[in-house]
C-alpha cells in the first residue's frame, strides 16, 4: 500500500509538473507572444503584418493544438510508466 | 430553381438527416440518455463537441466582429479555443474519471453537500438559459432571411426538430445530430472562404491566403486592407490596443468561461475512457479550429471586398489615394448582392450629400473631418450590419445558388446544434440533480428517464418562449453566460481536482462570492437585470475599475472564488477522509469502469 502511494504521488506529481509547462507555452503563446509582448517582436514581419498579429489571429490556436496532444501524448506514456492506466 | 426552392431543399434535406437520425438514435436507459451509454468513440466526441461549442454567434457574427475591429477583437478568437486548453488539462479527464452525468453531480459529491449542488445547479441554469435565447433568436433569424417564413414560425420549426431528436435520443441523439450539423456547417462555412481566398489571392486556404499577396495591388493583403482603412479615417486593421490589461482579462474571461460552461463539460462525459477524453478535447479544438482559423481571414478579405465594392479604383496598385478615393461607385451601378441584402435592411443607403455615390468611411474619427469636408463628404453613407459578413459571402464571390442554401442550412444547424446541447445540460441538471439526487432519492430509473423527458420538453418550451419573447438584455447575455461559467462554476471544479482542503463551505462560499461579485459589476454597468436605465455607472472606459469592462470581469470573479474558497476551506475543517480518497481517485484513469456503474 505504501509502494502505491508514493507510486501514486510520483505520478501525480510528474503530472502538475507536466500541466505547469504546457500552461506556461499556452500563456506565453496567447498572452505573451499575442498580447503584452507584442510590442518587443513588432521587428518579425510576416505575411504584411508582425507576429503578434499571427500570433493572435492563428498561431495561438495552432498552438493549443499542440499543447493538448502533447499533453495527451505524455499523459498516455506516464499512465503506462506508473502502471495506472484503464 | 429558385434561390427560394434551393434553399428549402437544402434546409428541408438537412432536417430529414436530422430526423432519421433521432428515429435511429433513440435512448433506452437514463445512461443512454444523460451520456450516449459512455460510449462514444472520441474523434465523433470531438466532432460533437464542435458543433456544440460553435454557435449561431461563431457561425454568422464571429467574422462580423473581427472585421470591424480587427486586431483588437482577436481576445474572440484566443479566448474560445484557449479554453479547450484549460479543459483537456485540468477539468475533462478527471471529470470522466468521476464518471457521473452532470456538473452539480461532481460539485455535490465532491463538496458532500446539496447546498452546493443546488448553487451549482443554479449557476448551470442562469449560464444555460441565458445561452440558449441567443440560439432560438438565431434560429428564428435564419430562417426568416433563408426561408421566406416568419420569426415565429422559424422558432416554431426549430424547437419542434430539437424536440424531435432531443427528447426521444437525448445526448444519444443530440450526439449523433451534432456530428451532422458539423459536417453541414464547417463545409458551408469554408467553400465561399476558399473561393474567396483564390480571388483575392490566388491560395486555396483562407488561413494562408490572408498572410500572402492581394493580387490585384501587389502588396501583401493585410498591407492593402489597412491602407485603405486608414485613408478612409479608419483605425488601422493591425493597431495594437492601449488598454492591455482589459484584453489579458476579457481573454482569461472567455477561456475559463469556456472551461467552466456546463454544455461543453458534458460531452466528456461520453468517451469511453479518460484517454478518450484527453484526446476528444484535442479533436475538439482541431475541429473548431477549421472554422475559427477560416474565420480572420474571412474577415479580413470581405471587410477589403467590401472597399474595393465601394471604391473601385482603390483595388489596384494605387499612386495616389486622393484620386482613387474620389470616385466611388454610383449608388445606381451598386452589384446584385447590395441589392439583395438592402431589401433585409442589414445594408442601408442614404446619400447625404445627394451626389448619387456612396461615400463609405469613418465620419467619428474627428482627425479625419477635415479630410472629408476637403472631399465634399457629408457623412458616411453607407451602413453595414456585421453579420452580413459571412451571409453574403457566397454572393459577393458569385458563388451559385446552391451555396447560398448551403449557408442557409449551417447557420440554422450551428444554432440548433448548440441549442441542443444546453437545453440538454438544462434538463439534466433538473431530472437528475434536483428531483433524483435532491428531492425524491427513490425515484426508479422509469421514473428519472421519464423526469428527464418532461424537463427536456420544458426547458423547449422555456427557451421557445424566451425567443419568441426575447428580454431586452439578449445582446448581453453572452457576457452573463461567460461571466457566470467562468466565476462560479470553473474555479470549484478546477479545486475540487487538485485541491484535498477545499471543502464543502469553502466551495459553497467560493462559488457565491464569484458569482455575486461578477453580477454585481455587470449590473452596476449593464443595469440591474439588464433593464436600461438602472445602471448605477455609466458603462464607458473612464468609470470601469481599473479600466476592466464589465465583459471582462469573469476572470476577476474567477480569482475572488478562488481566494474566498480558499480562505473558508482553511479556516474550518478538512473534508471528511472519504472525500480525500475521493480526490485520490479521480486524479488517476486505473479503475474508470468500475466508477462509471455506479
């Protein structure tokens, strides 16, 4: 029982470490890249227009899409790894 | 063929889909009723959930708002994809874990409280409600402008088809209904913006298409757009906004809106799997993405069509704007589709300085005055409703008939497809939550499949009746949704997963506070309950605190629920040790099948 819980733990623990990264590249795409640091990457110019443009009209959804198919990539391989899975 | 028999066929051919498929998908049990029996293959999940999430308001007005404001508006787009991110990462897999039926299901087991759930079916119910009036207007004036019939008759139809699938198939049917409408309303939202695209820029894929070259001019198509903006008086299409911290928080406010809005929460609970739910979400956001990536760039080329419309002279490689302003189209020589759109009154006309053009610009922009009376305008003559956007799309790109129908019949599914999914959130929060967990325990599985019938044909009857007799306040109810999902509902949810402390008064107080606080702002602007003339503030930028508007304020209240809950829950005692393993287990996928029988 003990073996389960610090087992258990373990994989609670990988998994907030997990979920803080992907929020940090969810905010940094949309309220960092999209929002307040848009001023700083004004230089990159794509398309007629700065990348904080795209960032907010395409690249922050793009973005999500990524984040939660890694997330779900990931979540997959830990459930396996701590032998938690359905 | 008529445009009026195209578009009967199409919306009549959409309906028997619809129907045949509610014959086919009928519920047997309360499991199939409340989640589709749990088994629905994720990426159908996703599907489903598209449809459900993209609303009359993504379908014909989204494009609409981000043409007018351009950049600015962009929060619209951050904001209703970024909460899938919220939801596949921090509510959707462990909700399925819990494996029940409902939002206040999970919030009264969890904070072992029916106070709780009964606040919580409150909130689902004022969020859902007021959701669901914008969807039966929607219907209504789509079927008015598609159809040729009444507003009445157009709500009248739409509530007998969502009758039709809804009560009998319940989220079974509802599930497979969605998966339809999404295939109607993606492909009619994306040919016009395809062929739209290859007009003006020769790329098929609008997303692309609206970063590259305008052929006509020469110049990249967004350099073109805000050239002619800005010599019309108008606000560049790029310009950054001042007030940042109003547009981090209206963002937030959207995602945790759409985290926390009960509809979109329950179609996780119909994957057979945990994994299923965190890939459904993925295919969700995949899903809605085709049509919210297609959507800027629908924007951005029919706000330049419709200058180039206007001024013809202005599309090309342009020397000097002076000369090719001056000459804009005679009102006489005015294309078909303006034509067509001016009988509905969502295009107007009125020569104010009787030279038989239409001068179109921005007569409130005060640098620009002098510019115009030097040009011997006398106003803007020109007035265009938003949602002409996306309605007149396949006309202004000479598309045929066939996909004017095609539009006809996605705005109609979008509506009926997210009306369905709220009404069903409505009416299981009733049979489940308040008659069989609250007022009458006993209930045999008959009994609840009948209670949820009769609550589903109710909460019909309700949103027919809301439509029909739409309260003044329906233009801010989406805030009051959003504001209300996001500030009671998520940050509960959100700690009842991944905190063991928080318990029943800290939630019950958290959830109060949230909602309180966020009603009370929204009134002190908006009027209290919305009726005009009782705000207490007028609702403009100097007198909103702190430069937050009040459509922004759900993330303030988010933040308040979450302080309020966590102070409670640690000044009284920790939940009871069953709720601990409670938590415990939801946080992990092993043994969802034995939860799911409970």
């Amino acid at each position: 029982m003990a073996d389960n819980n610090s087992n258990a733990a373990a994989y609670w623990s990988a998994n907030l470490r997990l979920i803080t990264g992907c929020l940090i590249v969810w905010a940094l795409v949309s309220y960092g890249f999209a929002i307040l640091l848009r001023p700083l990457i004004a230089g990159i110019e794509i398309g007629g227009t700065d990348l904080g443009f795209w960032f907010a009209q395409q690249g922050s959804m793009l973005t999500f899409i990524a984040i939660i198919f890694f997330y779900g990539w990931r979540m997959n391989k830990l459930d396996k790894q701590f032998g938690l899975e359905e | 063929m008529s445009q009026f028999a195209i578009n009967l066929l199409f919306v009549g051919a959409s309906f028997a889909l619809y129907i045949g498929i509610a014959i086919w998908a009928r519920a047997g049990s309360t499991k199939e009723f409340y989640v589709a029996g749990g088994g629905v293959h994720p990426i159908t999940n996703g599907m489903a959930t598209a449809a459900d999430w993209m609303s009359a308001a993504s379908f014909i007005s989204m494009a609409g708002l981000l043409a007018s404001g351009g950049y600015a508006n962009s929060s619209f787009l951050m904001g209703w994809t970024g909460g899938y991110v919220i939801l596949a990462l921090l509510l959707a897999p462990y909700l399925r874990k819990f494996g029940k039926f409902t939002v206040p299901d999970f919030i009264g087991d969890r904070f072992y409280s029916s106070t709780a759930r009964t606040v919580a079916v409150i909130c689902l119910i004022i969020a859902s409600v007021t959701y669901v009036i914008g969807q039966m207007t929607g219907a209504g004036v789509a079927f008015s402008r598609f159809l040729e019939v009444s507003n009445t008759w157009g709500i009248w139809i739409a509530a007998t088809i969502v009758f039709l699938y809804a009560v009998f198939g319940g989220m079974k049917g509802i599930t497979y209904t969605q998966v339809a409408q999404y295939v109607v309303l993606i492909i009619a939202y994306t040919i016009p913006a395809v062929f739209i695209s290859l007009q003006l820029t020769g790329n098929p894929i609008p997303m692309f298409g609206m970063f590259s070259t305008h052929t006509e001019s020469g110049l990249p198509l967004l350099v073109k757009l805000s050239e002619i903006l800005v010599e019309l008086g108008f606000q560049d299409y790029a310009a950054d906004v001042s007030n940042k911290l109003n547009m981090v928080l209206f963002t937030l406010s959207l995602m945790v809106g759409t985290a926390g809005l009960p509809h979109v929460i329950i179609r996780f609970f119909t994957v057979p799997k945990v994994a299923d739910a965190r890939w459904s979400a993925g295919w969700a956001l995949v899903f809605i993405a085709i049509l919210y990536t297609t959507a800027p760039a629908v924007a951005s080329m029919a706000r330049l069509n419709l200058l180039t419309t206007v001024y013809p002279e202005a599309a090309g490689q342009v020397e000097d704007y002076e000369q090719a302003l001056s000459n804009p189209i005679l009102y006489e020589e005015r294309p078909e589709w303006v034509r067509t759109w001016e009988a509905t009154g969502l295009i107007s006309f009125n020569d104010q300085n009787q030279d038989g053009r239409i001068q179109y610009y921005n007569a409130a922009n005060p640098n620009f005055a002098p510019i115009a009376e030097e040009r011997g305008w006398a106003g803007n003559e020109l007035t265009v409703n938003n949602d002409i956007l996306v309605l007149a799309n396949p006309e202004i790109a000479n598309l045929p008939g066939w996909v004017i129908g095609l539009i006809a019949a996605g705005g109609i599914a979008a509506a009926l497809s997210t009306a369905a999914g709220l009404l069903l959130a409505i009416s299981s929060a009733i049979s489940h939550d308040l008659i069989k967990k609250t007022i009458n325990p006993a209930i045999t599985e008959k009994g609840e499949m009948l209670a949820a019938r009769i609550s589903m044909a109710g909460a019909i009857l309700l949103a027919t009746y809301l439509g029909l007799n739409p309260p003044g306040f329906a233009a801010q109810v989406v805030a009051l949704a959003f504001g209300i999902a996001g500030a009671s509902l998520f940050p509960v949810l959100m700690m009842g997963i991944f905190s063991k402390r928080v318990n029943s008064k800290g939630a019950i107080a958290g959830m109060l506070a949230g909602l309180i606080s966020t009603l009370l702002y929204i009134f002190t602007y908006l009027g209290w309950f919305f009726i005009s003339g009782t705000n207490m503030l007028p609702n403009t930028p100097d007198n909103w605190l702190f430069g937050i508007s009040p459509l922004s304020f759900g993330a303030v209240g988010a933040m308040i629920n979450f302080a309020v809950a966590f102070s409670v829950s640690h000044a009284t005692e920790e939940p009871p040790q069953e709720i601990q393993d409670l938590v415990e287990s939801v946080r992990f996928p092993k043994g969802a099948g034995a939860a799911v029988d409970h």
